[in-house]
C-alpha cells in the first residue's frame, strides 16, 4: 500500500495482508485502487502530530493496537489534509488523534481525553469512543473522502 500526503511530502509502503512489500499481485485488469483523502476540521491549533489510524477490524477499532494489517500514519498537524492511496475495497473504520505535545500518545485526564479526537463519519461521543460500526464506511475503488471533526473534551 502506497501511503502519501495531500502536499505529496510524505510516502511511504505498507504490506496489505501480511505480504512484503512489493509482493501484492498486480490488480485485475479494470479494476481500480482505492484512494482515501481525509480533510481534517476544527483543530484547534496546528501545533504537534496527527496520528491517523485505518483498520477493518472490529477486534482493533479505534487504536489498531495488535493489527498487523492496520494503516497507521503520523504526520505534523499543520496539514489539514491527508491521503491514503492504493488501498483495497471494502469496510474500514478511521480514528485520529491530535497528539498537540508530540509524546505519541493521546494524553488524558480523570480518563478524559485531554488532546484532539475524530472518527470516519463523525459518530456521536457517549462514554467512550464509538464502535466500529458507527465510524465504519465503505472503500469503493477510485477516490473516497472523509471528513474528521476533531473534537476537544478538555
């Protein structure tokens, strides 16, 4: 998987399913990757990282921790933007965390986040993040979008 800003200064490869890079078969004749933008809203400043998860398992939403197949991406938070490119179809579910301090962890209080957070389809926030299936959304190939509100508890 070939992972890249919108403003093209980062890229990178990624194995999809385990394989090493470079050893993916060739996609069928006709068929189109898949490429995600994710247009970032409300940050409220544009000071550390983002830290962009995308998964399609249910068992590692939102933090992807112990998914090898997961795309992760962390990039500093004066784009607004970002673009994943020559992912496969199907149902994935995206989680962002404003790291503002840059220690690459989401910071909390009293188990209340105390940075920036966001996920596909802007689910509402109960106790908790949400499940995958209230941020999930369906890849379809050739150009998918999604825009993350960030929110701020603290």
């Amino acid at each position: 998987m070939k992972i890249a800003l919108v403003a093209g200064l980062v890229t990178g490869s990624i194995p999809a399913g385990g394989a090493p890079a470079g050893t993916r078969p060739a996609p069928a004749a006709g068929t189109v990757p898949a490429e995600l933008t994710i247009e970032l809203e409300r940050l409220r400043n544009r000071k550390g990282m983002i830290h962009a998860c995308l998964t399609r398992s249910e068992a590692h939403f939102p933090d992807c921790a112990g998914d090898a197949d997961a795309v992760r991406l962390s990039v500093p938070a004066a784009k607004a933007a970002l673009r994943f490119q020559g992912l496969p179809r199907g149902t994935w579910a995206l989680s962002i965390v404003h790291d503002e301090n840059g220690n690459g962890k989401l910071d909390k209080f009293a188990a209340i986040p105390r940075e920036g957070f966001g996920f596909s389809g802007n689910p509402p926030i109960r106790f908790g993040p949400p499940r995958f299936d209230e941020a999930r959304f369906e890849m379809t190939p050739g150009p998918n979008r999604q825009q993350v509100r960030i929110r701020y508890l603290l």
